[in-house]
C-alpha cells in the first residue's frame, strides 16, 4: 500500500483558485441536499466531507485545512433543522486532521486516499456522535454495519472526487 | 511566550475554533425558542442553495411534461376507459360516503361536537432536503410571500407528511413525520386507541403511550387524532407494521408511513383548517335519535306485539319504533331510559321521514336489508338517497347496520304499499 512517509521538502502543496475555493463547497453542498430527493439511497454519501478532506490534503496547510471544514460544515448545518455547530465541530476536526496527515503522508495515489477517506469518515461519525449525543442531547443510533458499509461507499466516491479535484489544483 | 505561540499556533487555532463553536450549540440548545443569530446563517445558506434547487427542479419538471403531454401518449385511451370506469365506481360510493357523513353530522350535533376540516390548501413543489440522515427535512417552493406559516400541516394525496418548521421569504422548511423530533397525535382505526406518533433515529415512524395489555392487529391503519392541534382528525398516516415490547407497560408500534417519504414531489400545505360544530337545524331531534336507536344493540320485541302493530298496518305509528328501539337499546347499554328520551320524545320521532321515504323511493328502503337491517336504520338517510342515487342505500348501508330481528320493522313504514314489492311481509 502506497502510504508513504515524506518529508516537508518533498511534499507537493497545492493551491485552489477562488472560484473553486467557493463554487466546489457550495456545489457539493447543493448536491448532498438535492440529489437524495430522486435517489435517497445517496444520504449515506457526504459529499461536503468528500471535499473537506480533499481541500484539506491538497493544500496541507492546517489553519485553511480547520476553517475550510468549518465553513463547509456550518453551511451544511445551516440546511438541517438541528443547531449549527454539528457539523461544523466534526468537520473542523477532520480539515484539521487531513491537513496535519497531509503534511506528513503522500496523498496521493489512490489506495492512500481510499484508506484516508475510510479514516477520516469514521472521526468525522465519532466525533458527530459525541457531540449530537453528549452536548445537543439527541438520540442517536450507532450501527456498526451501516457506518463501514458507509465509510467504505464514500471512500470509493472520495476517489472519484480527489481525482475531479486533482484537474482544478494549481501547484505553489 | 511569543515562540510557544508560533509553534503551537494550529493547535490554538483549532481549539480557539472548535471552542467559539462549542458555545454557539450550547447558546442554541438551552434556547428554546429558535431567534435571529442563527436565523441569519440559515437564511444565507438557504439563500444560496435552493435557487438552484429551484431551477433544477423547474427544468426537470418542464422536460417532463413536454415528455408526457406531447410525446408519450402511449395507453393513453385504455387509461382513459378504467379511470372513467373508476369514476362510475367513485360516484356509486360517494353517495354512500355522503350519506354516512349526514349521519355523523346529525350525531355529531347532537353531541354538541365540533368537527374540524380542512378548508384551503396550497400545493408547493418539494425543491430539496436537508442531506442529512439525521436531520429529515425537506424544503417546499412556497413560502411566508404565499402565506405559508410555521406549524401548518403538509400532506399529499396518500397521508400525511410532516409540519412546516421554518418559513423564509420563498421556501419552506417541512419537517418530516419521520424525523426523531416530530410528533403526532395518531388514533388507530379500528380499535380506536390512541398514542403519540414519533419518529426514531433510523427515520422509522413508531406509536408509543399504548398499553402493552391492548391487540393491535397488523396491517390497521393509522390516522391523525387530531389531538396535536396541527393536524385534522382522520387523515391517514400509515399502517401497522410490527408490534414490539416498549418501555414500561407501553407497546412500540412500528408504522409503516402511508406517504412516501423519501420520494415526495408534490405536496398540499394545509394553510386553512375551520371548525365548526354541527348545525343543529341540519338535525331533527327525533331524526337522530332514530339513528341512536338502530346504532344501539336492541332486544327482540315479542312475535304477538309484532304480529298485532303488523296486522293493525297503518295504526302503527313510526314514533314507536323510535320509542321501542331506543329504549331497549339504552337498557342494553346500561344507559339510564330517561337520557334517551329526554333528547326526543318518541311521538316526535320522524312522523314523515318513513312515508315519505316509501313513497318517494319505495326500493330504497327494503325492511331487511340483505342482512336484516331495519328500515328504521335506512330511514333518516332515505332523503338523500332519493336525491342522489336510487336503489344504493339498501345494499350498501346494510353492510354497516347492526342486524335487528326483524318483528321491529313493520311499524316502520306506516303505509304499507301493497304493489309495493319490498312492503314488509
């Protein structure tokens, strides 16, 4: 498996123009609300986290990896009925998270970004989790099954969708 | 200080970040009431999302239609014939349905009872969902410009769908039934048991506060009790599932939802609901309590005073039926004789009604109707019948008349038609 570990040096940092930077969250917002309506199977994507941790790993960079998460997450939070802040917590995590591993692993290849996807779905379920549970006081049920058969489905699409956001970075 | 700072400056960065988040849910969670500060961030959010939702689903729909109205008329004519033929079957039963209404407002009034309908609707196109499985909530096309306020009902053609939550400038946001902060009052169709409808974190629908002593059978159907105030009585929410053991002495009973769910288009905001008791003047004190005396279990009368009130024809006055039945009726209930006749005396029980009703439309009221209903039973529903479908009541109030012996039907008609092939013998 092509995880491999690389220095600071060797490490590509990537950059996105502003119109990504803003369109690509938005769409995949957009998308994560709409598309369930006409084939609901697709609510156990999440596409928002799909682009959290692409942005994330691309750029390398924690500070934009936490605010980009955080943003991404608030907006889809703003969609639901439950407080803002879900979302946005787990999703900071994981831009945090994503970008610190960037740093530190070569990204990019496919069997990397399967497994970091895999990873990062299941902090995201985790720390969501815990906080819907602990701090917003809902009730949640933890399903082992659904949540790997989850990670494992957005894994297969992170795939897809780093390799849709390898044609718009731009190299520093 | 200022090396500390820059070495650890992300991880203060993310605390700093995932702390002003912390207590923003916090801020929200002891609210109890949603206010402005969040309000803004949703607004923006749904600002900027759901005009595409609008256009997409605008574009899908305009394709659609030229698809289907211009081009895909495949079958079209055969449908054509077996919804025509739906419609003969449609007209048949609404003339029941009418006429059970009719009696239902006559009780209803009698009871002083207030009946709810709904009075105006508004349909509005599901444009988006919240993309979340923890959050089921859809968007609609309508909004507070349309008139749309919070708490409204939203319903499609097969049941109900959930409860407007948030109303911004030109959408909606409906909150699901199935979502695990929903509730609805729900009242079990033929076992007339009552609970509270919730929906549960993997967005199922399950009716709780039923006691674990009581049988619900599989496959009953669901309805609004109307007790949540958001709701009409009596629409349709789903069927009975499975039933399974719940907390305490309660029983969890799963539903399945009448509407679907995760595939809603089209919808009808209930933006007007009226309430209104019963109009007394639609009611004839004795009319009512002539429907009170063929609901009520009766006693068979005795074969000779039977034979006598027959023999004597017209002499039996249709007041005695209503004096005879009700009387028994309220005994066998143990209901105390003087409440029944305190609502109408027996003399001023329908002196016209059963006349009328054999001369108008002599078929409409046959004395034993397929299962020994009584004529007493048909006769407050015989003015309508005659006006709307002749022949139709006999076969089709029977199913729903409670059998009597047949010796409490002759005074019913009090002139006998003898041409009349459905006099009573």
């Amino acid at each position: 498996m092509a995880i491999t570990y690389t220095s600071g040096e060797q490490v590509e940092v990537y950059r996105f123009s502003i119109p990504a930077t803003v369109l690509i969250p938005l769409a995949a917002v957009f998308l994560q609300a709409f598309i369930p309506l006409r084939f609901p199977f697709f609510v156990i994507f999440d596409l928002p986290l799909l682009v959290t941790i692409g942005f994330a790993t691309a750029r390398r960079n924690p500070l934009a990896g936490l605010l980009t998460g955080g943003l991404i997450g608030i907006m889809q939070d703003a969609l639901t009925h439950q407080p803002i802040g879900l979302y946005g917590i787990s999703k900071t995590v994981v831009g945090f998270g994503a970008s610190s591993l960037g740093i530190k692993l070569d990204v990019e290849n496919a069997g990397a970004r399967f497994l970091i996807t895999i990873f990062f779905f299941a902090v995201h379920e985790v720390v969501y989790f815990l906080i819907a549970r602990g701090l917003v006081g809902l009730r949640m049920a933890w399903s082992w099954p659904h949540e790997l058969l989850s990670g494992i489905a957005n894994a297969v699409l992170g795939v897809l969708v780093f390799m849709l956001l390898d044609r718009v970075k731009q190299r520093t | 200080m200022e090396s500390v700072l820059g070495r650890y400056r992300n991880l203060i960065v993310l605390v700093g970040v995932l702390f002003a988040q912390v207590v923003g849910l916090a801020v929200q969670v002891k609210r109890t009431t949603p206010s402005e500060p969040t309000r803004l961030i949703r607004i923006w959010a749904i600002g900027a999302v759901t005009p595409l939702e609008r256009a997409l689903v605008w574009a899908q729909t305009s394709t659609g239609d030229v698809w289907h109205n211009y081009f895909y008329l495949r079958g079209v004519r055969a449908e054509n014939r077996a919804l025509k033929a739906q419609i003969e079957r449609m007209s048949l039963e609404r003339v029941r349905i009418s006429q059970d209404a009719d009696q239902a407002r006559r009780l209803q009034a009698l009871l002083g009872f207030k009946e709810q309908f709904i009075s105006q609707t508004m349909a509005a196109q599901v444009i988006g969902g919240s993309g979340s499985e923890l959050s089921r909530s859809v968007f609609i096309d309508k909004g507070s410009r349309d008139g749309l306020k919070p708490d409204m009902a939203v319903i499609t053609a097969d049941g109900i769908v959930g409860k407007v939550l948030h109303v911004y400038r030109s959408t909606s946001e409906v909150l699901l039934i199935n979502d695990q902060s929903s509730g609805v009052g729900a009242i079990l169709d033929q076992t007339r048991l009552q609970g509270i409808l919730n929906g549960t974190p993997a967005g199922e629908l399950v009716l709780g506060r039923v006691m674990s002593d009581e049988t619900v059978p599989p496959g009953e159907m669901v309805l609004t009790s109307g007790g949540d105030s958001i709701f009409p009585k009596g629409l349709p929410i789903g069927k009975v599932a499975k039933i399974t053991p719940g907390s305490d002495l309660f029983l969890n009973i799963h539903v399945r939802p009448a509407a679907d769910l995760s595939r809603l288009e089209e919808v009808l905001v209930v933006t007007k609901i009226d309430e209104r008791q019963a109009q007394p003047e639609q009611v004839g004190g004795a009319r009512a309590i002539d429907i009170l005396a063929a609901r009520l279990p009766s006693v068979p009368s005795k074969p000779e005073n039977t034979e006598k009130s027959a023999s004597s024809g017209s002499s039996a006055t249709p007041g005695s039926v209503a004096a005879k039945t009700p009387t028994t009726g309220v005994a066998a209930n143990g209901t105390p004789a003087t409440g029944t006749s305190s609502t109408g005396t027996p003399k001023t029980a329908h002196p016209a009604m059963p006349g009328a009703d054999a001369q108008s439309n002599p078929k409409a009221t046959p004395p034993h109707a397929g299962n020994g209903a009584p004529a007493a039973r048909n006769a407050p529903n015989a003015k309508s019948t005659a006006g709307d479908s002749p022949g139709l009541t006999s076969s089709s109030r029977a199913g729903a008349s409670t059998p009597s012996p047949k010796p409490v039907n002759p005074p019913v008609d009090p002139k006998p038609q003898p041409d009349s092939p459905d006099t009573p013998h």
